[in-house]
C-alpha cells in the first residue's frame, strides 16, 4: 500500500525556513508495518505567481518467491498555490488546485481534483510554519457525503534549538462515500552536512487505504525509518 495514498497534502510550507526557491529531494522508507520500502521523489519551486509542490511515491513489495522484483504500486500529487499578490494586506492567502492519483497490483487509485483557498502563517525568521488549506475535492467515478478536505501542514526548523532537527508533517481529513478519512504523517530529520538527512516518519490513520479491512483496526499506526538526499 503506497505511504501516501490519497494524500492531499501540500508541502511548500517545508521549504520556507531554509529560504529556498527551489529545492528536489529524494526519500527511501521502510515501513515497518506494511514491511516493505516506499522511495518519495519530491520536488518545490517557488515563483512570483505562489509555488507549485509534487511528488511521486513507489512502493516495493511485488515479490516472486519471496524476492522483491519490482515496484508494488505508484502515486503521484501535484499542486499549485497561486499567489501574485504577495505584496498587499491579503498575502497570507493563496488560491490551491492539486491532482492526486495512483496505481497499485490489480487496482487504481481514483484520479482525484482539488482547490480551494490555503492560508500559510509563520514566526518571524520563518523557522515555524503552518499551513491550514479548505479544499472542495472530487473523485473521478467516486462519491462522497461532503466532497471537501481540510489539511494542516506544519514545519518546525531547529527543533529545541538543536541545528538541523526538523520536525515537519500535515493531518487531511476528507471523505470518501459515507467513511470520513483521516491520515496524518509526522515527520522527524536530523540533517547530515547540507545534503543527507536521517529520520523517520509515524502514519497515523483512520478508514484509510483498506486498511482496516487488512488489520481488523480502523485507526492504525505505521512507523517508518529513513533518509533523504536534498540535491
């Protein structure tokens, strides 16, 4: 099951304390609950019009007498924060429309559309950043009871006051059918020179992925470990 199944999250907020325009990284995971590994290649940039945010995730669990020979499943979200007027009274807030879909062994992952309005708050040397995002979202081919998503996504740079600890994530909360979703990913980094970084993420989640038809629980909680290459 891909780590970021229907994820509507969007990640620019990650970016603004290290003061990038642009930045590409690469993630590798291993899930300790679903017991394989997951790769994220992510990438931001930042313009005078707002930010645009992807990233493309593989899972590596399809196995041939218990060999793992290739990528089990894929997902891909793509978004787009419109800001051109960030230098009057309403700066905080952005226009957001996003695309989220996947594939997975014997199955798809509906293509899911996005928008709605994103308001971003930070300190003032942009160390501590969140996002809070309102989004209408709708399934192709797939109903929902309130066809919307809320999202929250933070990060905290120097956590302690220790250099290079960053402890970022985001919470989606949206609807499929009459079942409300709710996926959260908390993530810690210890950066490693001005590239590596060690760490780790927690999916905590609720009706999500069939995962309460694999484990018999609702809620569950999925720790990883990992590192990423910032390039």
């Amino acid at each position: 099951m891909m780590k970021k199944v229907l994820v509507a999250a969007a990640f620019a907020a990650l970016f603004f304390a290290q003061g990038a325009k642009a930045q590409t990284n690469f993630q590798t995971f291993y899930d300790f609950g679903r017991k394989h590994f997951t790769t994220t290649l992510e990438g931001f940039h930042q313009d005078d019009w707002g930010n645009t945010f992807f990233f493309i995730d593989y899972d590596y669990n399809n196995r041939l007498d218990g060999t793992v020979v290739s990528p089990s499943g894929s997902y891909f979200e793509i978004a787009r924060c419109l800001n051109f007027w960030q230098d009057s009274p309403v700066a905080p807030f952005s226009l957001h429309y996003e695309y989220n879909g996947g594939l997975g062994l014997g199955f798809g992952i509906n293509s899911a559309f996005l928008f709605g309005v994103d308001y971003f708050l930070h300190s003032s040397d942009f160390n501590n950043t969140l996002n809070l995002k309102v989004l209408y979202k709708q399934f192709v081919k797939m109903d929902s009871k309130l066809p919307m998503q809320f999202t929250a996504v933070w990060g905290c740079q120097d956590l302690f006051g220790v250099p290079r600890l960053r402890f970022s994530g985001f919470v989606d909360v949206w609807w499929e059918g009459d079942k409300t979703v709710v996926l959260s990913e908390p993530q810690l980094w210890f950066g490693i020179g001005d590239h590596a970084n060690i760490g780790g993420e927690v999916e905590l989640s609720y009706n999500f992925g069939g995962l309460e038809f694999t484990t018999g629980k609702a809620f569950n909680v999925m720790p990883c470990l990992g590192w990423k290459w910032v390039f």
